[in-house]
C-alpha cells in the first residue's frame, strides 16, 4: 500500500482540469514508469498468489483486467497528439487507477489478509520488492523481467 501514496499524488494531478496541460503531461511522464513498477510485480506476485486460491480467484483476474486497460491506456497516451484528447486520456486513466487502488485498498487486499498466513505475505512481499527494483532499475515502462529469473526461479 506504501506503492500507492506516490500514484495517489500524481493521480490528483492528472485529475485537476485547472491546471495546465503541461503539468498533467509531466504528472503522467512520473506516473507510467512508477504504475508499471508497481502493476507488474503485484501481477506477477499478489494475484498469481490470489488465483491459487479459489474465494479470491476472481478478484485476481478483475485486478488484471484493470492493469491491462491502464497498460493499454498508458501506451495511447504517449502517442497522442492533440493536446485535448490527451488530457482527456490522462484524466480518464487518474480516474482508472484510483478506483482500482480503491478496491485493492478496500477489498482485495483485505481478503488476501484474511485467506492467506502472515509467513506467506512476507515471503511474496519479499518477492514483490524484488521484481519492482528489477523494473525500476530498467528505466522503461515497457520492460517485462524474464520469468526464468533468478528471483522467480528461487520462489
């Protein structure tokens, strides 16, 4: 959830129609890389975890779905050219991403704490942090880790 703080700033500023398009677009340049950051380990890690398990299965694929529509809506935005359609895109994703963060914070994460033990949160979240320095590191929001790595191998 300490993942989310930074999006939840940006997102205010992707939001707020009073303010320049060009500090929108800046917001939404900060945004990408740090939402794929966050989106892909939590993928790979907090819902292949979730689809495991059958009470939360279906949590686990609404939450892909969502990433896949922001994903998709991230790469339209960058080529984007009209300034107004851009804005529009850039609002509409801020709004995506925060019902998303709103149901993750609300219900999906509550539920995993429910149905899984605490030793197993802490291995996943050991495992999540992991993946995102390795995205981080790659500096391209595009990236995708290989699955044969040494970080998912070893878990």
């Amino acid at each position: 959830m300490e993942d989310h703080k930074p999006l939840k700033t940006l997102i205010e500023i992707m939001k707020d129609s009073e303010l320049k398009f060009k500090e929108r677009r800046a917001a939404f340049e900060e945004f990408a890389p740090i939402l794929v950051a966050h989106a892909k380990p939590e993928e790979e890690v907090l819902y292949g975890a979730m689809k495991k398990q059958e009470a939360l299965r279906e949590k686990a694929f609404e939450g892909d779905v969502e990433h896949g529509l922001a994903d998709q809506l991230v790469e339209e935005i960058k080529r984007i050219e009209d300034e107004d359609l851009c804005s529009a895109s850039i609002k509409v994703l801020a709004e995506l991403v925060e019902h998303h963060i709103e149901e993750e914070e609300e219900e999906l994460l509550p539920a995993f704490k429910k149905n899984s033990e605490a030793q197993e949160r802490e291995k996943l979240g050991n495992l999540f942090l992991q993946l995102k320095v390795t995205y981080l590191a790659a500096g391209d929001d595009n990236v995708i880790p290989d699955p044969k790595t040494e970080i998912i191998k070893n878990q």
